[in-house]
C-alpha cells in the first residue's frame, strides 16, 4: 500500500504539468465547426447533411459527429461547449492506458521507474498539451483508439479478447480518422510478422488472426458501404478537396520541424534501443508495434505535405513512443551502471551508484531536450492576444533567453524558425495560437447570430465563404457555397494548376469561373452582426433586426427579392444598395480566378 501511495505521490506532479499546459493552450477552432453544423442537422431531422438537401460528405470524422450528435440529442449539450471536454476526457483515457501498458507489458524492468517516466515525457510535451482540447476535433479521441489497440496487442495479444478488442479500437479509429485503416494494416502486418518469428513458421495461425482482422473489416466495410449508400461516393469529399498531388518538399519542412521541436530525434532513436535490448535478451518484438504504426503514416504524411495544424497528424506518436522511450532510457541506465562498476573496482575511492541513479541522470536532459523548444512555443503562442494572418512565432534570445543557454540549442531554435516561417507561408503547420484567436475573432461576430429564431432566411437563399465553419454553425439554415469545395462537390474536383511553391494547405481548390454566381446563383451576404441599425447599414446594403438589439447586415443581388422574401417591418435599407453587392461579385470573380 506505501508503495502504491508512493507511486502516485511521484506521479502526481506530472498531471499537473499537463493541467498547467493543456490550460495555457486551450482552444477552438474554426474548422470544428463544420462538424459541428452536421451534427446540428442530424439532431433536427435533416440527416447528415450540411445543406438541406445536399449529400456531401464535408467531414472526415464520422464517430466524433455522431457522438457529439448524440449528446446534444440525449442531453442538450452543444457541440462547442462539450467538444473540448470530450477531448479532455480522451485525454484521460490515454494517460490510463499508457500507465496501464507500463504496468503490464510483460518482461518490462523496473517498472515503476518506466512508468513514471513515460508520464513525464508524455506529460511535459506541449505538443500533447495542445491537443488536449483539440480545439473541438476529433485528434484525441484518434489517439485513444490507436494506443489502446497497441495496448491490447502487445499485452492481451495471446488471447481472443485481447485481439478482439484491439480489433474493435481500430475500427473505432477508422471511423475517426482517415488514416485509421493505415494504422490497423500496420498493427495486422506486425502482429503476423511477430507471430512467424516467434513460432519460426511461415505461415500464421489464421484462427487466432481472424479475431484481429475480421471485426475491423466487417464495421469497417459497412461505413464504406454507408459512405457509397448515402452519399454515392467511396471516399469523403474532403479527400478530393485537399488531395491535389505528392507535396514532399512540404512533408519534409513538416516533419522536420516536427521532430526538432517535439524532440521526436531523441525519442524515436531511444525507443529502437529499448526494440532492440527486448529482443536480444528475450526475443521480444513488442516495442516493434508503436515503430511499425508510425514509420509508415510518417511515409503518408511526407507524401501529402504535412497538415493544416501544428502536428495534429502526429499526436498518437507521443504515447506511443512514451513507454519504450522510458524502457531505452533504463536499459542505457543499467549499461552505464555495468561499466561504472568496472570502473569502480579499479578504483576504490569510486562512489557506488545504481542503475536507477544512471537511468535518472540520463532522463533529465532527454526530458529538458523533447520539452525544451515545444515548451517555449506553447507559451509564446498563448501570450498572443491579437489576431494575426499566417502567424509566426520566433524564439529568440529576447523572448527565450533560457533556451538559448543550453548547450546547442541556439542551432536547433534557428533551424526550427527557418522551418516553420517556411510552413507558415503555405499554411502548413500553422500554431494552435493564430487557430485560437482567429476562431475568437470569429465568434466574436457570428456569435449573436445563434439568438435568431429560425426561419428568417427564405429557401432560394445562398451565399458562399471560404470560411466555413463558425460563420455557417450560427446561420444554420442559411446554404453555403464553399469556396475551397469540403462540402461541394465540384470545387472539390476543379484542377489545381498551382506549382506546389504556390501552393496553400488544404486552401488549393477554387471554384470554376461562373460557378458562384451563375451557375449555383448565390444571391445573399451575410455580415457581421451589429447591435444598432446605424452600424448595421455602415457594414451592408440592408439591415434585418432579428431581435431585439440585434441587426444582420447583408448585400444581396436582387432589391425586389429582398422585399419580397423578408418582413418589411424589420428590414431597413440603403438608398442605392445595388452598388454594394457590386463590391461582393467583384471579389467572388477574384476569388475564382485565384487571387491570394
């Protein structure tokens, strides 16, 4: 019992590392919205629709939508206000699961000393810290899946319901993300290529395998066939939207950046130490599995150039490299301990040090040297206050003196900048900070927008946004024409002829000229909204008061549409507003023939 207590006094600290970080970087982002406004139209009727009438699959996470669907269905609680703790509580989860590996991975030395490691490394990571929230996605609850069928795998891997329920988190994470049946090949080839090591026979034991594949394939082809029922497509249309060709110049600048800050050059060369002092000494091919799931989506992720977000790709790396980054660590601790003691009985004045001792000293700078850079950003990017476009955040001696002082730092800080200034430029990479405060900045105008009853916008109304989300959630009857095609099938599909030098991740596809206007006929833009008419008609051609004290400016194509398809009683207008709306087709042309 002291014991036990002692553990979790030593591995207290840690939680409130994390608490401390995951609050400095708690956000919401724009783009959660999107799913946000499928599950709203789930709840009310419409289907897995984001506009009425439109079979377009705009998202990539199908379990999240039905899950934040359901709550608000059972239990009124909106999406944005129970994403984040949704993702917070997933957080939970994965530390539970990561000690609970640490604790029952069989033939792991000193495992109290892994264990607490493990959380140290994953704890002090700013990187895990920032998709604690995950800004309303679904990137922790992906996380989750996937270490608990590593977790199952590698220590209930010789029974039926271990295979069963780490088949059952790979469907789950399919159903999350894309890149779930990624993961799950990875998980099936290791759990092959180990079973023919081990029993030294070529060919595996198909009965105890089909308790692995079998589940995923069949859930997993029933949302394919869901997918093809419902929406007529195989795919979801965010692939055609954002998949335009190899970016590996991109996915080099990402994933180098990546391993720099997050210190993954020094986790991932530890963990192959741990791999490979398993399998000399018991033939043990366990470390092998987080190696074989990450080596390969790494290959995917340098392909298609990285992501939109800070490493959100990334995040079930840190877990997963936790725990045999912890091991490597106390195996070069143990070998130095060997070597000391050689030392020590030449020399008898040689102090007597343990290999838990040497394991300690050896975790200390690993720790300062994978949290160090990731650390700094984090707190640079949280003192942000206002919005700024394509934010970059430069550490440097005036803002960071600390870091410099640590021996070869400065290099790897100058390295880090140049990356992600590059990244920045192409909206890659782009920090949890310009995410956060562009959403405020949003919120802060569509907000008052969710106390407008519904009804207020007549069927043939149609605007169009290249910003989809937050705006679109507060005007949720309102159709929307998206500009860079996540919910609209044929600027998903328009040809970008763009070099990849002028490229924008996941901002490459533009509509087809006369497509906006003539072809879909948008005819409404909607503004900010304004508390007075006076600002109201300063913004816009006309001014609909939709409550008390609240007014919705808006251009629109047609002055006789206007008067017939809203209550005269509330709507004021310009003298001459069809020069406004002349002002909204200039830029929509712009926008079509690729303007940045």
């Amino acid at each position: 019992m002291a014991r036990r207590l002692a553990l979790i006094g030593g591995n207290l600290p840690w939680l409130f590392v994390l608490a401390w970080l995951a609050s400095a970087a708690w956000f919401l982002c724009d783009d959660a919205f999107i799913s946000f406004r499928y599950a709203r139209n789930l709840v009310e009727g419409h289907g897995l629709v984001f506009n009425f009438g439109e079979r377009v699959e705009g998202y990539s996470n199908f379990l999240w939508v039905l899950e934040l669907a359901a709550l608000w269905k059972l239990f009124g609680l909106r999406p944005e206000n129970v994403a984040p703790w949704l993702s917070a509580a997933c957080t939970v989860g994965t530390l539970a699961a990561t000690v609970w590996w640490a604790a029952r991975l069989p033939g792991l030395r000193r495992r109290g000393l892994v264990t607490w490691m493990a959380l140290g490394l994953l704890c002090s990571s700013a990187t895990f810290a920032v998709w604690t929230s995950a800004g309303g996605l679904e990137t922790r609850q992906f996380t989750l899946f996937v270490v608990v069928a590593v977790v199952c795998l590698t220590v209930c891997g010789e029974r039926r319901l271990g295979l069963f329920g780490a088949s059952l988190s790979l469907a789950a994470a399919a159903y999350t993300r894309p890149e779930g049946p990624l993961i799950a090949v990875c998980c099936f080839g290791w759990f092959v290529a180990q079973r023919i090591v081990v029993s030294r026979r070529i060919r595996p034991d198909f009965r105890e395998l089909r308790w692995l594949v079998l589940p995923f394939v069949s859930l997993v082809a029933a949302h394919f066939l869901f997918r093809y029922a419902y929406y007529g497509e195989w795919l979801p249309n965010t692939y055609y939207a954002k998949h335009v060709r190899p970016w590996y110049e991109s996915g080099f600048n990402y994933l180098w950046a990546a391993a720099i800050e997050t210190g993954l050059y020094l986790l991932a060369p530890i963990a192959v130490v741990a791999l490979r002092s398993a399998w000399r000494e018991r033939g043990d091919l366990r470390f092998a599995l987080p190696l074989a799931c990450i080596v390969p989506h790494m290959a995917w992720l340098f392909r298609i150039g990285g992501d939109y977000f800070e490493y959100r790709p990334l995040d079930f790396y840190w877990p997963l490299l936790a725990v045999p980054a912890a091991a490597g660590i106390v195996h070069l601790g143990s070998s130095a301990s060997v070597w000391w003691q050689r030392f020590r009985s030449e020399r008898a004045g040689a102090v007597p040090t343990g290999p838990g001792a040497f394991a300690v000293v050896l975790f200390v700078p690993v720790l300062l040297y994978a949290g160090a850079l990731q650390g700094a950003l984090l707190f640079r990017g949280a003192a942000e206050e206002g919005y700024t476009e394509k934010l970059h955040l430069e550490v440097d001696r005036e803002n960071a003196a600390w870091l410099f002082a640590m021996p070869g730092m400065p290099a790897l800080a100058a390295i880090s900048n140049d990356l992600r200034q590059r990244m920045t430029r192409q909206l890659v990479g782009l920090r949890f900070a310009e995410h956060r405060q562009a959403a405020r900045r949003k919120l802060e105008d569509w907000r008052d927008y969710g106390r407008m009853k519904r009804g207020v916008f007549p069927e043939d109304a149609l605007t169009a946004t290249g910003a989809l989300g937050i705006q679109s959630y507060f005007l949720p009857d309102l159709r929307v024409v998206d500009g860079h095609g996540l919910v609209d099938r044929t600027v998903a599909r328009n040809p970008v002829a763009s070099s990849n030098s002028e490229r924008l991740m996941a901002h490459d596809r533009r509509p087809p000229p006369g497509y906006v206007l003539e072809e879909r006929g948008v005819n409404i833009m909607v503004l900010p909204s304004a508390t007075i008419v006076e600002e109201a008609l300063g913004r816009g051609a006309y001014a609909l008061e939709i409550v008390s004290n609240l007014w919705m400016p808006f251009d629109a194509a047609d002055r006789d549409w206007v008067l017939s398809s809203f209550d005269r009683g509330e709507l004021r207008m310009r003298e001459e507003p069809e020069n406004r709306w002349e002002l909204q087709v200039d830029a929509i042309r712009r926008y079509e023939e690729g303007a940045r």
